[in-house]
C-alpha cells in the first residue's frame, strides 16, 4: 500500500490520497466504507477521480462516499454530513484526503460537536439500558409496526428495535363491523399490548411528539428522546371526531353509534336489534380513511338483519357519502348496486356529515352541487351511524415528513422516505396512494422489512410494492364480496373465484381464517401470501 493508515477509534481510520491499486489492499485489510475528503481535481491529472475509485471499491463490495471539503475552515454542514455517515456507514471506515490532515480534523470537529449535542441533552432520561441509540426505532404499535417488527426480528434476531406506542391494547379493527352486524364477540379483538409486542423489541409506552431526522431522535411525550439508525413510521390515522360538531358529546347514546370504536362497535349492533321502524342514516366522510368499504358495509349488515327480521319496509335507511361514487374500484359497483336495491338503501353522494344534534335527533349535511354550491341540509333519524373524519398524526407534519396532506412521504413502490434514505413508512399514517387496510399492511410489511435492511447493508432497494389492499365488504350475513386490487384500481385476486360475486368462501375467511391469520401469523412475521414484487 502505498500509504500510511492512521486508526482513530474502533470505527475510523484516516490516510492520505490513495490510488486505485490501494483499494484491493483496503478491502483485504476489512475496511467496509471509504470516505473521500479531498475534493476531485485539487491536485491536477494525476489524481484519481472519486467516480473512478467508487467503481472500484464498488466492485470489492466496499461502500464509498464522496464528500469533498476543501482546504482552510470546515464549514458546519461539512461536520454534521461527516457525523451522519460515521452512524450510518457500514463500519469500520477509511476517510482520506491529500494528507489525512482534514479528515483527522473532521474526526475531531464530530467528537466535539457530539460532546456539545450530549450537553443539551443531559437532562433527557435515556429511553432504556440498550445504549444511546437503537438498530431501528419503530413509531406505532399497531398491525404495522408489531408485524413489520417480527419480521425484522425472524431476519436479523440481534437488531436492536424498540416499538413506541403509549397504548395498553391491541385491536384487530377489521372485525368491528361483524361485532356491528352481530356477527363476532368484541372480546376477540383485543389483546393486552404486552402479549403482541416481538419478545426480542423493547417496548416504550409513550407517544411520539416530533421526529428530528437530521440527528436521528425521536422525541416522545414523557420528555425521553429515542436515538436510532433506522426509524419505520407507521403510527396509524387519527379518528377526528372533533370535526364533526357535537359528535363527541353524543356518541354511545341517543342512536348516535360508530363501528370505528371498540367500545362503540357492540352498541351499534343494540341498534340495529332494537330499531323496528324510523329512519336509519350511515354516513362516510372524505378520504382517505381507513378500511374504505367499512361505511356501507355497516350499512349492509344492519339491512341484512331487518330484511330477516321483517321490518326493512319500515325503515328509510339512507347512506350519505362526502365521495361521487359508491366505491373506488368500478368493477365492484354494479354487484354492489344489486344489494343497494335490495335493501332499499338511497344513496346520497357529495353529502358531508358535519353537525350532530343527538337530544334532538337531527344530523347535519353539506351537499356540494355540481356548480360548487354548498348547502346545508338537517335529516331527522332514529340510528345514525358515524364513520369520523380521519387524519395524519399532527407530529409527522410538524416534523417535516409529511407530504401536502400531513401523511409520511414515501417512494410508493419502495416505502422509503424521498428525503431522508434512514426513515421508511408503512401502514396507514405512509402517503402511498393504496387502500388504507390490514391486508395492505400486510404487503407492505415485508416490502419494508426486506428494503430496510438492503438500505442498511448499502444494497439496492429491490421490493417493491403494488398498492395491493383487501376490502372484505360484507354484503349479507353469510356473504362477502372479497375486493383485491392494487395500484389505479387493477384488479389483484389471490383465488380463482370471480370476486365480484357474494361468495360464503369469503365470508368464512373474513370471519374465521383472517383474524387467525392476523393473530398467528401477521404479529408473528409469518409472511404467508405477502412476498413482494422485485425491481427488475
């Protein structure tokens, strides 16, 4: 070799200008990153180029980086760059320059800027025993960040992962509207948080405040702040029943119900029992929300146990839906009309739930003509059933990773941040234009799992996703119609059955196999029926 390595510490070691040839030997040595310092052409032709020593330590499987500092004082964002790729680079790293002088310097400028950043933050308890920082910080504790945790874990058990999520339980939501329509217990769609959390993760029952991604912490509501190398942000959406006016003050009571709570679900099905004549109101306010297909599909339940118990002719059941169509993906309207009919449901579309009078029994609507003109309509009603504005969590917004909508933005395909390559999205809280469901997250689960860690070993990203989501609707009790479809609305079923016909086989998996597979395998990192597609 024909240079002098200096070794720093245990992750860095600094030399002067090195040639191509010397690459080999780097390797050999066990060196897995090389820092480039010395800015291309500084000391004329006989310079090698940073893209010429790239290809080769490229082809030796050594990481390479180019970040130029010319000579004189180093400027601070020079510093903060530097300190970044020592955390993230596969270790132990070379940085060289002309003289190893300015990488040396680097080191030291990243030392004290690292002793100044712990000063700040002495009076910050550490989150736990594990150190200052985390493999991979996981924000949300619900079916995307326990799934995408357990995957994780079956691939790399010795990653370091903590989960935040402040809740005590966990729900299996898909069910809510069985217990809705009488058609499942409520009890067996909750488990105590502990029970679900992967044995190998550390659990923080706090909630995440801001995210600080050029440093790499999370803050958390209890004053901690999280340090991590990788962070997967899947908190899930926010039910915004606040937006609609005296909702809250009602709800559980006066015919005012929601099967999008755990403790609401079982009452709406009092409802249903209980309602013999009247006026039946379901609404579905503007997406996105989770579970698309849950608002009529309360509906269809609720008209399913009045046309057997004899009273549908006198109820006037009506769905006011702030969206023009009935559903997303035209294939499924036309069967999903027939059922309309069948029930004799009227539809209302461009209609906006936004105020609730629940003593008085009358529910406010926008209804948006098609010249823009905007009035106000109150409907009379015996049952009302809420599905609540939904929203991103204010914390990913507020920490400058959201896109227009508040929503974590991420490359669709691959799930991975467009900004920041550490911070990857899942679930219903990331900006991919799919279904926001559990079948969605089940796809996605995997696509970030097996990115995350080509992301974290300097591999090329090579899972992608397709916007598949699963709508389970169900039409009747005993009947499902199973909507699997992926990006643009194209159509993406796993049996050979035509899924635009009611079929009993759905509903068994909807009431059977799915929430099994959801507790046993989902949690578990059991990947059945969820492999991703590959980047070719």
């Amino acid at each position: 070799m024909t240079v002098t390595i200096t070794k720093l510490d245990h992750k860095l070691s600094v030399c002067g200008q090195i040639s191509i040839d010397d690459i080999s030997e780097i390797a050999a040595t066990g060196y897995r990153s090389i820092i480039c310092n010395r800015p291309d052409f500084e000391g004329g032709e006989n310079q090698p180029s940073s893209e010429a020593l790239e290809t080769m330590a490229k082809s030796l499987g050594v990481t390479f980086v180019y970040l130029p500092v010319n000579m004189g004082a180093i400027p601070d964002e020079r510093v903060a760059a530097f300190q970044k790729l020592l955390a993230e680079l596969p270790k132990p790293v070379l940085a060289f320059c002309n003289s190893g002088r300015r990488a040396a310097a680097l080191h030291e400028m990243t030392q004290q800027r690292a002793s100044d950043e712990a000063e700040e933050q002495e009076s910050v308890v550490d989150a736990c025993n594990w150190g200052d920082e985390f493999d991979v910080v996981v924000i949300g504790g619900g079916s995307a960040g326990i799934g995408v945790t357990a995957s994780l874990l079956q691939r790399r058990p010795a990653l370091r992962i903590a989960i935040i999520e402040p809740g005590d339980q966990h729900y299996y939501q898909p069910a809510w509207t069985l217990v809705g329509g009488g058609a499942y217990e409520i009890t067996k769609t909750a488990k105590p948080m502990a029970a679900v959390i992967p044995e190998k993760a550390q659990w923080i029952q706090s909630a995440a405040v801001r995210i600080d991604p050029q440093h790499h912490r999370v803050y958390l509501t209890d004053g901690r702040v999280m340090g991590y190398r990788q962070l997967i942000v899947c908190p899930g959406i926010r039910t915004a029943w606040e937006k609609i006016e005296g909702l809250q003050e009602t709800l559980g009571q006066n015919g005012v119900t929601s099967n999008y709570r755990f403790d609401l679900a079982p009452y709406t099905w009092e409802l249903v029992q209980g309602l013999k004549s009247g006026a039946a109101l379901f609404t579905q306010p503007p997406m996105p929300i989770k579970c698309a297909g849950a608002p009529q599909k309360a509906m269809y339940l609720a008209c399913d146990h009045w046309l057997r118990a004899g009273c549908l002719e006198q109820i006037d059941v009506e769905f006011d839906t702030a969206t023009a169509v009935l559903f997303g993906v035209a294939d499924f309207v036309p069967p999903l009309m027939e059922y309309v009919r069948r029930y004799h449901a009227h539809l209302v579309f461009n209609s906006n739930l936004v105020k609730v009078d629940g003593e008085q029994k009358i529910a406010y609507f926008e209804r948006k003509s098609a010249d823009g003109t905007v009035t106000v309509e109150a409907k009379p009603f015996d049952m009302l059933h809420v599905t609540p504005p939904q929203v991103a969590p204010d914390f990913i917004r507020d920490s400058g990773l959201g896109d227009a909508g508040g929503f974590c933005q991420v490359n669709e395909k691959t799930l991975q941040h467009t900004d920041y390559p550490a911070i990857f999205s899942l679930g219903d809280a990331c900006s991919s234009p799919n279904t926001k469901t559990a079948a969605a997250a089940r796809k996605q689960i995997v696509v970030v799992a097996e990115n995350l860690l080509a992301a974290k070993e300097d591999r090329e990203l090579t899972a992608f996703y397709d916007g598949y989501g699963a709508c389970p609707l169900t039409v009747e009790n005993g009947k499902v119609l199973l909507a699997e479809f992926g990006f643009g609305g194209k159509l993406l079923p796993t049996f050979p059955l035509d899924p635009t016909i009611p079929s009993k086989f759905y509903w068994f998996l909807k009431t059977t196999v799915f929430p099994w597979i959801y507790w046993n395998g989902m949690l578990k990192g059991k990947e059945w029926l969820a492999r991703p597609g590959r980047s070719r």
